[in-house]
C-alpha cells in the first residue's frame, strides 16, 4: 500500500491509492457526510493515478503519540469509546464497522478538537480486527502507567474482540472505582442514617449539603487529634530540655566567585525575538502553543497547537514536523512532511511568524 504526507496550500494530507474493492455507495456515503470521527476522504488524479486524500493537518498518529506520551487508564478510556462510538457511526450511516481501520499508524489525535479521528478503508480495515489491535496496545504498554495496563491486559483476558465491549470494560472499571471511593465515604457517614437532627434541617434550610458539612466536620475532628497528638509526643514532660548554645555568627567574606564561560551547549533553542533559551533534555521535544500538549510553547497564532517535535539521539538531535498547518522552515527550506531533519549549531527555524536559533 502506497501511502504519502504531501503538503499543499498549507495543509497536510495523507494520500494513498484508492480503494478498488470499494463500493458506489461507500464511496457516497464517505464523501457526501460528514460522519462524526472520521477524516473525510477526497478523491484526486494524479498523472493518472486514483489517489484517495485524508486531511491530517494538526493532527498526529496514534503510533506516534504512544510513543512520546506514557498512556495512563483515562487516555486508554478516551481511545477505546472513541473506538466504540466509531462503530456506531458506521452502524448508523450504514457501513461495514470492518472499514475502521484499526493501525496506530493510521489513526489520529486532533489537537484541534482534542479528539480522536479514524480511516474508513475496508481494503485495509478487514486486515486487522479489534482483537489485534488490543493486542497492539499490549505491545505498547510498556511504557503505559499501571493502571492502563491493568485495563489492557483485562481486555486481553476476557478475550474482548468488539469496540463495545471494551467499552463495558471501561464501564466496568468506572463502577468498581465508584463502589470503592463510595465505601471509603461511607465509613465517615453513619451519622447519616439517624433521624434528621436540627443542625441537619437547618443546613439543609441554609441550601448546604448536610452530608458535605459533616465530612468537613469529620476531617476538622481527624485534624484536631492529629494535632493534638504531635503536640504531645514534642512536648511530653520526659522529653529532657537541651541547653541552647548561642555561638557568635561566622563573619561574613566578601569574595567573588569566579564564573568560568563556555559556549552554549548543544540542545538548546533560543527564541529570537525574546532571547528565552529552553534546554532539549527529554528523548521526544513537543513545541507549538498548546500548553496542555508541549513542553515549549510559542505564543504565536500562526503556530500549530502541536508544530514540531525534537527528537535526541545521543548528542545528535533530529526535527520532524508534526502535521502543522504553515510547515517548518529550516534555514529557508521546508521541511519534508513526515521527515526528520538533523539539527546543526546556529540552524535558523522558522514556525509561523517565530524564529528559533539551535544551539
């Protein structure tokens, strides 16, 4: 399968050859809706070749993401509904829920709508089914927190092969953390289950939550004998009191240190503008203006919300563009969609209207 990044009219689109096996209706049905979760596809000619299009400007592949991001159990929530309400869109315009195509390659994070986005190709959807992409995810999980890995490797137990399935076990993880922080309240409310007493019918009169009130309370109280005890144990009667020794103070010394200067060490971006440097130390460096997804962020609107990433190898650092919409100018040359390019000392980088030095 020929697959493509190509860039135009600053925009990023994934191009692949078309689906021949595809139907007149599928074709219809993908290319007259706008089906919620899935990149509408576009069908060109190209020197007389059928190409079919996906827009992946500001968006990154899942293959890519799991790589850079240590997947916690919310994220593989956030995946696995986003693959269950995919198959029911495809029930719902009528498509073969075999058509999602189920690669990390080929799905995609939206920084825009911080939600993810999915293929429908069922040339190569058929290839690979539900099961084996968990059991992808399991490959991944390396690096994922305990608590995703849990959730995975239970899918892969209960040998879930549907997206709606998984999505029961994502309910079902939600309803025993629900049951637990339910239990742990409840050792604190007995009071609960009395009669009304007056202080309850007059916060309840006031519009406070009763059952709020008594759990501050109950903490207040825990805070209190807390207290009260460290109070005790550092001042107990048969605690000996030490002698305080008061020692003149050592006289101050004026001399200045000596600071020897070197040049900039590799792995620093200066921004030119500002003159603020940031140290690249993490393996995967995100920069655009997405405080929640980069570790250096511009504050440019031309700036994709996720733009670029740096990545280190050694002492070698390489750039590769992250499906931004206005590109990577590297010393007044584009970078290649999908390339990684090896940083030089003193390399100019532009992204949108900002300017960044590599040191």
């Amino acid at each position: 399968m020929k697959k493509t990044l190509v860039r135009d009219c600053g925009e990023i689109y994934l191009q692949m050859d078309r689906d021949e096996t595809e139907s007149e209706f599928t074709r219809k049905m993908l290319s007259f809706n706008s089906i919620k979760g899935f990149i509408k596809p576009g069908d060109i000619n190209i020197n007389g070749e059928d190409i079919t299009s996906y827009e992946v400007s500001g968006k990154e592949s899942l293959e890519e993401r799991m790589q850079r991001i240590s997947y916690g159990k919310e994220e593989i929530k956030a995946l696995l509904y986003a693959v269950a309400n995919a198959e029911e869109e495809c029930r719902r315009y009528m498509l073969c829920t075999d058509g999602i195509v189920l690669d990390p390659k080929y799905i995609f994070y939206d920084y825009t709508a911080e939600e993810y986005r999915f293929i429908y190709r069922e040339d190569i959807g058929k290839q690979k089914s539900f099961k084996e992409f968990s059991e992808a995810l399991v490959k991944e999980s390396g690096s994922f927190a305990d608590s995703a890995k849990a959730m995975i490797f239970k899918m892969k137990k209960d040998e879930v092969s549907k997206a709606t399935e998984a999505r029961g076990v994502c309910e079902t993880t939600e309803n025993e953390e629900a049951l637990e922080k339910a239990e742990t309240v409840k050792s604190g409310e007995e009071v609960l289950k009395r009669e009304p007493s007056g202080e309850q019918m007059f916060y309840e009169e006031e519009g406070t939550s009763f059952k709020e009130y008594l759990l501050e309370k109950l903490k207040d109280r825990k805070k209190k004998k807390r207290d009260k005890k460290n109070k005790e144990e550092c001042f107990s009667a048969n605690t000996p009191i030490e002698e305080v020794i008061f020692e003149p103070e050592a006289e101050e010394t004026y001399e200045t240190v000596f600071i020897k200067r070197t040049d900039t060490a590799l792995g620093v971006l200066t921004e030119k503008e500002s003159g603020i440097n940031h140290s690249i130390e993490k393996e995967i460096t995100t920069i655009g203006k997405s405080k929640d997804h980069c570790d250096i962020v511009i504050d440019d609107d031309a700036v994709s919300r996720l733009h670029a990433k740096i990545i280190k190898d050694k002492d070698e650092y390489y750039i590769e563009d992250v499906n931004s919409k206005n590109g990577v100018i590297i010393n007044g040359e584009y970078l290649e969609a999908g390339k990684e390019r090896k940083l030089e000392k003193g390399d100019k980088i532009n992204l949108g209207n900002s300017i960044l030095i590599f040191n």
